[in-house]
C-alpha cells in the first residue's frame, strides 16, 4: 500500500465515528448503524450497543461479524471513489470489570461524551470487534486486502 492510501486508512478509521455493522439474521445479512471507537493500535474496534438491539442478539447467536467505515458522502460526481474500510471480524462482548475494559469505555465516552449515562443502564454492553481480515478501497484502482497485522502496522504510523 502507497503512503498516501495508509495515511488515508488512518484517517478515516481514527475520524469516521459511524459504522455500518453486518450481523446474520435467521441465517441472512443484516446491516445496522453503530457509532464505534478503535483501538489505539487498530486490533480491535468497540460498540457500546443496547442488548434488546437486533444486531446484539445476531451477535449472541453468531459472533462473525463485518464492519463498513466509510467516508461521508461529499456530493462528488463519482461516489464509488469514496475511501472505504470493511472489516471482516468476530464479536466479543465484554464484561465490566475485565481488564481492558475501563480504558475502552473511557475511550469511548471521551468520543461520544452523550453515552455516559447508557454506561450506567444494564441495557448496555460494549462489544469488542476483532478483525480477521480488511478489504481498504482508497478511490479508484487503489484498494488492498489487509491483515489485523497491517491494520496495527498503520496505526504505528
């Protein structure tokens, strides 16, 4: 990958906030929106999601998941060169009081201030998306299959 294409990739995974969350539904796709948080280094990305959801209970059932970060839609001619990050992955729900979970919900009430009091509603629980695999389209002719690895060697950039 180019320079450009990964200072692009850092970009939109560190600035986009809303994702599109694939789930499997009576064994056929579901997407939903989710605001998200990665982590620092891109091995992992949260949601802080209600349990009576859809897509919580898809994830209960089947823990694959897919997550499409996406630049906004600019009004360009051609919006297929739109920058776009989906990421192939496995849910884990976290429990409160599990190490790593106090620094994530920080993270993630520093980036949505308006969720702290969902932290407090036992409706909510944060998930932990572990990637798989990433297929990054950087506008036209410039899209690469990523590895977690790669995900975490751009972040380090």
């Amino acid at each position: 990958m180019d320079s450009q294409s990964e200072k692009l990739l850092v970009h939109i995974i560190a600035n986009i906030r809303i994702a599109a969350l694939g789930t499997i539904r009576d064994e056929a796709p579901r997407v939903s929106m989710v605001a998200f948080v990665p982590a620092q280094d891109f091995s992992a990305f949260y949601v802080h999601i209600s349990r009576l959801a859809q897509h919580t209970v898809d994830m209960q059932k089947n823990k694959q998941v897919s997550l499409l970060i996406a630049e906004a839609d600019d009004g360009r001619v051609d919006p297929q060169s739109l920058a776009r990050l989906s990421v192939r992955g496995s849910a884990e729900f976290m429990q409160n009081g599990e190490p790593g979970y106090t620094p994530v919900k920080t993270m993630y009430i520093e980036r949505f201030p308006a969720s702290e009091p969902l932290f407090k509603s036992a409706d909510f629980g944060l998930w932990r998306i572990k990637p798989k695999g990433a297929r990054f389209v950087a506008g036209f002719s410039k899209a690469f299959n990523l590895t977690p690895e790669i995900l975490q060697k751009a972040a380090q950039k």
